[in-house]
C-alpha cells in the first residue's frame, strides 16, 4: 500500500462524493447541499427527490404526500480497508451527529420540514490504477470515475434509510 501525503486523502473522499452526486443524478434525484455544516457536524449530501410516485432506486414509490429527503454519507476506501468498505464508521455516535445535522438543516430551511426524511449511506471503493492498462467495466449497480487516471473509483452499495433516527 503507497504511502499518501495528507492531502490525499480528502481528495479521495471528494471524488467519492462527486461518483454519489453522479449517481443520485442520474437515478433522478436533485442535490440540495454538498458538504453542508453547523458547527456540530457535516452532512455529504442533501439530496432530493421531489415527483409524486417517482422511483428512489430502492424500488419503493415515494407516497403522493411528500417529496423525500436523503442525508447521506458517503465512506470512500481502498480495497482491504480496516473498517469494511466504511460501514463500521457509521457508529451510533455518527448517527447521532448525523440527525442531529439534518434536524438542523430542518430548522434553517423549515419549508422542508414537512417532508419524509431518511439517512442513506453510500459505500464507495477505490483503487490505483496502473499506467499500462486502463479498463474499467461498468454494471448497473457499478458507477465509475476516475480520480486524474491514478484512481478507479466505484459506488459497491448505496444503502437507501441505512439506520433509523437513533435516541440519543
């Protein structure tokens, strides 16, 4: 495994966000916030999915009442990473911070406050790619990106309503 600069790192995590952003967008969604803050915490994306009986890409319809909302986090790793793919970061106090988050970006824009919520996670893998060979093949659950031809990036697993609100 190469020995990265520090900066390396968000990069990664970026060009991770943008394959999700891609994806959302192509499944029809429309992305509200990228990286959005309060002092607390930080939310990947807001993303939204405002047609009545519109597919969210788990297969259910949204019910006519309301658009939905999606709080997403996204875990991007290198392949044998100590944390399996990310899903082991998403611990009850992340969860916590994430609704937190999102019950605060509820009160800054109260006109969505009526809406159905839920917390996606996405699991993005990525590895270096070798100067001599470049091929990348794309199934449909398999969206794929490239980081300055150095990295192959792909969305594994998008976990639609990941966790529930947890107590806090």
């Amino acid at each position: 495994m190469a020995n990265h600069s520090p900066s390396h790192y968000p990069r990664i995590g970026i060009a991770g966000e943008d394959l999700v952003v891609n994806w959302l967008e192509s499944q029809g969604w429309v992305i509200l916030h990228r990286r959005w803050r309060y002092r607390r915490g930080e939310v990947d994306i807001i993303a939204q999915f405002g047609e009545k009986g519109q597919d969210t890409g788990n297969k259910k319809k949204i019910p006519p009442s309301s658009p939905l909302l999606a709080f997403v986090e996204v875990k991007t790793r290198s392949q044998l990473n100590w944390d399996e793919g990310g899903r082991s970061a998403i611990t009850q106090q992340k969860q916590v911070k994430l609704w937190r988050t999102a019950l605060m970006f509820l009160a800054q824009y109260p006109e969505k406050a009526n809406y159905s919520c839920r917390f996606d996670v996405a699991i993005v893998g990525y590895q270096e790619t070798s100067q001599e060979s470049y091929v990348v093949k794309t199934t449909r659950e398999e969206q794929n990106s490239s980081l300055g031809n150095q990295y192959t990036l792909i969305l594994y697993e998008y976990i639609p309503a990941a966790f529930d609100c947890p107590s806090s």
